[in-house]
C-alpha cells in the first residue's frame, strides 16, 4: 500500500511538469508571435477538410489483481484492430501500481466512484442508459458510434529536444457547435511488457480451455498492458478552447511543452491521445492519436 501511495505521489509530480501556450486566433494555423516558445518544433498541418472522420476514444477501466480483465481487454483490442485508426483505448487503471490520479478524478466526474472492474466507456456517452459498460458491449456501441459524422478534429504535431517535447494540437471546426469544449491531451506508452512482480495480472481464466489465456498462469507474468498513461499534458478535464474558434472554419492550436516520461518497456512507443470534451455532458466529441515526435494531419 504504501509503494502505490508513493507511485501515485511521484506520478501527480510528474503530471504538473508541463508548460501550456494556445492560440487565441481562430483562424491561424500556427500559434501567434506573441506567444511563448510558439516557434519551437511547430510543422503546419493541411487546410480544414471538408469533413471530418468519426474516431472514438474507449478508456478501460482495468486492474492488475483483477482476473477478468484479460478477456476484457482482449476483446477490446480485437476491435481497436477492426477499426484501426478509429478507435483507440485508453488504460484507467484502478486500484493498482500502474493507477494515476486521473483515474479517480474521471470516475467521480462521471458518477462512478467505485466501478466494478473491469468496465469501460465509449466516448463518455451513455448507451441504453448506461456510461459504463462489460465489454460484450463494445461492438454495436462502436459501431453506433462509428456512423455519426462529427464538425470538429483534431491533427497533432510534434518534435522532442533534449527530451524536452513541444507538442501542437490542432482543432478544428466546420460548424458552430452548441456549448463550450475542452481539449485533454495524455502521453501514453503504447504497450508495457515488464518483468516486474507489481505488474502481473491477475488471469481468472487459467482452468478454462476456451480461453485464449488458458494455462499461461495465475498471475500472467510479462502480461502487456495496453496504452498506459505516462503524463497528463493538460488539466485533469481538458483546457479551455477559446469560444471564438468554435465557428465554420474555425481553428484554434494549443501548445504544450513537457518534459519526457519514463518509459516502462524499452521496446513501446510513447504516444499522444488527444480528445475534444463538452463542458457541459462530458462526452467526447472527437479523438485523435500520434507518436510523440511525428506529425498526424486531420482525419
């Protein structure tokens, strides 16, 4: 108990690290002269399209001691594979060596405090009355999910010195949209495969020969974690875009500059999962990924 309190002591440190500059010109493709750094590592990125792609943002809400999180958690990343670059998962983890401070700040946020793992949420959004869901749900609200068309996205951008990342997130709108939007922005590490005792899973599913984790142990060891959350770039519900950007053409880019994570596994990816929230529902209204040091234009 008390190596978790210190990890998630050390982890709210590292999550204060970062610096924030934005563009308070809607229509400007890079941040204004007059901010700080807004000249460092910034690559433009495309015009507006015409439309933007639906992606989704799905955050699992997981735990090392849970042994019904590996089938979980396989049938999500069996449908993150389906729709490659559309959806992507984000690991809350809860009540283990690996939990942030944002985990519990989302569940009260959502009304959900004490959730039974494993569990997830599509967007934020409710389904049949309900935000928070087993995994056998996951497909048809997916898909649900998938066949809207939304009038904002999102494009990253990115470069890291002397471990020191600046990092642009770009959004945009084709539409007035009602009420006022935050963007959040996390690091992650793509997939952690780690020796360390901390970080086996639990796997309930040892006995049962129908399952794919049948006899690979109880605890699973070098059990992979996926999209693990290294830093909170922003506040813990998103920065405030400025109202003026939410307009037909609007644009508005938010610059943050952080120091590098920690990695976990020497052989994962660090990645930016940034996302666009109502202030008012809590439900995200886009989602865009990128490796940190890359350039991902819209859609």
């Amino acid at each position: 108990m008390k190596k978790l309190l210190l990890l998630i002591a050390s982890t709210g440190f590292l999550f204060s690290s970062c610096q924030k500059d934005e563009s308070s010109n809607p229509a400007a493709d890079v941040p204004s002269p007059t901010n700080r750094n807004s000249n460092t590592g910034i690559t433009a990125v495309s015009p507006l399209p015409t439309k933007f792609l639906k992606k989704i943002l799905v955050e699992e809400y997981v735990g090392t001691t849970n042994g019904f999180v590996p089938e979980a958690n396989n049938n999500l990343q069996r449908i993150v594979q389906s729709y490659r670059d559309r959806v992507y998962s984000l690991g809350m983890h809860y009540n283990d060596p690996l939990t942030t401070l944002q985990t519990s700040k989302i569940l009260n946020q959502l009304g959900n405090p004490n959730p039974t793992i494993p569990t997830g949420t599509i967007d934020r959004k409710a389904y049949n009355g309900l935000t928070f869901m087993d995994s056998k749900s996951f497909p048809n609200n997916v898909t649900l999910s998938l066949s809207s068309t939304p009038n904002c996205g999102l494009a990253i951008t990115s470069s890291v010195s002397n471990r020191i990342a600046d990092i642009y997130i770009h959004c945009g709108f084709l539409a007035t949209l009602p009420g006022n939007y935050n963007v959040t922005a996390y690091i992650v590490e793509d997939r952690v495969t780690n020796t360390n005792l901390n970080l086996q899973q639990a796997n309930a599913f040892n006995n049962n020969s129908s399952s794919a984790f049948y006899h690979l142990g109880n605890p699973i060891v070098n059990y992979t974690h996926y999209n693990v959350i290294s830093k909170l770039l922003t506040n813990s519900l998103g920065d405030g875009i400025n109202p003026a950007a939410n307009v037909p053409g609007g644009k508005y880019i938010h610059h943050l500059r952080t120091d590098m994570p920690r990695k976990l596994d020497a052989n994962s990816t660090l990645m930016i999962i940034t996302f666009l929230t109502n202030t008012s529902t809590n439900e995200v209204v886009n989602v865009q990924k990128a490796p940190l040091g890359s350039v991902k234009d819209w859609n």
